[in-house]
C-alpha cells in the first residue's frame, strides 16, 4: 500500500487517464472491535463499483474488463492488519494503486477521467508528514514519521553502512590524542555521501527533516553538506542502530513544542484578521472564500467533519445517504486553499471555539 504523496506523485495521479478512472474510498479502523468488518465494508464497496462498470454505457467491454482485473489486483493488495483511518483504492485501464490514509473519508465510488485526489490530499497535510535522519561514525538510518510513529525508510540508498573506524595508534600516541571516529577523513566523507543521498531524496519528497545523533555528529554533518543546517537538531546518539520507538520518544517532544507554538501562531492570526475584517468561518463562507483564491491561512480542527449539499449559492447541512450530499467537503476545501498557495493547518478539537471547526484568513 502506498504511503508517500510527493508532488510529483501527486501530480501524476491528478493525470487525466482513458475514461473509467475509477475512485474507491472507504474508512478502515486500527484497532478491534471496529475493524472486524473492515474487510467485509471493502468487498462490498469493490463490488459496488463493479457493478457501475457493468451498469455505464460509456464503458467498452475490453475496458470493464482491464479495470474490474485491476480493481480485483488492488483487493488482494490490500493489508488491513496494518490499515490506518481510510483506505483508497485508484483502478483505470492497465494500472492500480492502494493508499492507506491516516484520516477518515467517506465510503463512495467515483467513475471519471481522472482519480479523486483530494482526500489523499487532506490526509497528508493534516499528517504532516517529517523526516528523520540518525547519524553515527558507521550508519546513517532514514525514518518516515506521521502524527504518531516513525518506521524505518529504506529508500534513497538509506541505510548507509560503513565498516568500524580503524584508528592510527601510533598519532594517538604521538600526540596524546584520543579516539574520535568524528576527526577521521573517512567518517568525513562517509557523512558527505550520506547528506548528498538526503538532499536528493529531499528534492523528491520534500518534507521536514530533523537530525538525531552525538553533538559531534551532527556538527560534522553540517560541516559536510548543507541538508542538516536547515534540519532541526536533536542530540541523541544511538538512534543509527535503535528501533523505531527509540526514535519517536526522542523525537516527540520536539514535535509536541513546535505543535503547541504553530497552533498559537494560527490562533494569534486569526485574532489578528477578526481585527481587520479579515476573518471567515464556516464551511459556507470558507467553500465561497476559497473557490475565488481568497484564503490566505485556513485552519481545521482535527476531527472535524460535516455533510452538505449545494443549494445553489450556498451549501446547507445535509444527512448523511443524502443522494445529492458531499461528505467530504471539508477536505475539498483544504485542497482548494492548497491549490491556491493559502497555508493549511490542522489543529486540536475545541481550538477555533465558535468558529464551528474552520476558519481562515483572507487575502482580501
């Protein structure tokens, strides 16, 4: 299953493909007793959207056949002992892909020319996806972190290993100096390469980085290349040959901070723009706001979510089953405020008070 949303993944699934591109979204739960019927949910919505295919006349029968074969491939993909909060299943002729998403989405079935993206979209903005880099004299590990967990990334080249340090015992006699594998010329360039396989991979899948390893580490590496002057520094060695839970309770406290400190900054914004008449709230004003590229700042409490329908000039509540209902207009809005270059933040439930779990600042 697919994790990783780079731009360039992005991209390439908004791509317009040869009609039926075919979008199957259903939650999934983590953990008993609501995942017992997770399979059976997504059986029943793979063969809803079979029954679709079948039903269009607009399908050829070669093609209903390529993407029924291809939604069956996706099926056997699918990993719910390790599923998140949404699943989402992409099928058009000759091709298939399985994402697994840490925020919810609604059950639905989508046939058109290109793939629903924007529910991927939402997930990984509110995800804010990061990365680590653990660096000793002899490895250098890559870990791939969400909200809550950090797994070992083995892309890039990452892991890089290096033999033991041999050190000359005669100039640490001669001199009075002592092992150090951080002074070492090979460790030198051992780092070197390591921050060159970062920066590539950082041009690929943009994300934050954060660095954890000795003092002198860390310095060297910095001295090496340029990939961790921008990074955050977290001095903690052992991290290069610890688990995945090592590296979470060294990193979260830091990422707690910067949580706590960017919810005030969103928080102090929008005070700012009630001030200057600057401010929307609610899914209404926000949908107008942000179709005509006027949000600068949109913020989202974490859970929120809510079904409408259009109205005409409006969106009201609607139930859920409407017919004519959008369930996942909250992450329509998210991705239309990123299309348009606003800043996207998800913040704690009960953050934006009356604000009915959105609000934003707008351009003008």
């Amino acid at each position: 299953m697919e994790h990783d949303l780079s731009p360039a993944t992005l991209a390439e699934l908004r791509r317009p493909r040869p009609y039926p591109a075919v979008s199957v979204l259903t939650p999934t739960h983590r953990r008993e007793p609501l995942n017992a019927q997770d399979g059976l949910r997504l059986r029943n919505v793979v063969a809803e959207a079979k029954k679709k295919l079948d039903a269009d006349p607009a399908v050829t029968r070669d093609r209903r056949t390529d993407v029924a074969r291809q939604l069956d491939r996706a099926l056997a993909e699918v990993d719910l002992a390790h599923s998140e909060d949404g699943l989402v299943i992409f099928a058009a002729p000759g091709e298939h892909q399985v994402w697994s998403l840490a925020r919810p989405v609604p059950e639905r079935v989508v046939l058109s020319d290109t793939f629903l993206t924007r529910n991927l979209v939402s997930a990984r903005t509110a995800e804010r996806p990061f990365w680590v880099l653990s660096v000793s004299a002899d490895r250098v590990t890559l870990w791939s972190g969400g909200v809550d967990r950090v797994a070992e990334e083995r892309a890039g080249g990452f892991p890089l290993t290096r033999e033991a340090p041999n050190f000359d015992p005669e100039r640490q006699e001669r001199i009075g100096d002592q092992p150090s594998a951080f002074r070492d010329e090979g460790t030198r360039k051992f780092l070197r390469d390591a921050d060159t396989a970062m920066g590539r991979l950082l041009r690929d899948h943009p994300r934050p980085l954060y660095v954890t390893g000795e003092p002198a580490a860390l310095s060297l590496l910095c001295e090496a290349g340029s990939v961790a002057k921008d990074a955050v520094h977290i001095q903690h060695g052992g991290l290069a040959h610890g688990t995945h839970e090592a590296v979470w309770q060294a990193v979260r406290p830091v990422l707690e901070a910067e949580a706590r400190k960017s919810t005030e900054d969103v928080a102090r914004s929008l005070e700012s723009a009630r001030g200057r008449k600057e401010f929307a709230a609610g899914v209404d004003e926000l949908w107008q706001s942000a179709r005509e590229g006027r949000v600068r700042l949109l913020a989202v409490e974490e859970n929120y979510r809510i079904t409408v329908r259009d109205a005409g000039d409006h969106l009201v509540i609607a139930e859920d089953g409407d017919l004519d209902a959008r369930e996942d207009i909250v992450d329509e809005i998210v991705e239309q405020c990123l299309e348009t270059g606003a800043e996207v933040h998800f913040v704690p439930d009960g953050t934006l008070g009356d604000a009915d779990g959105m609000a934003g600042v707008l351009r003008y």
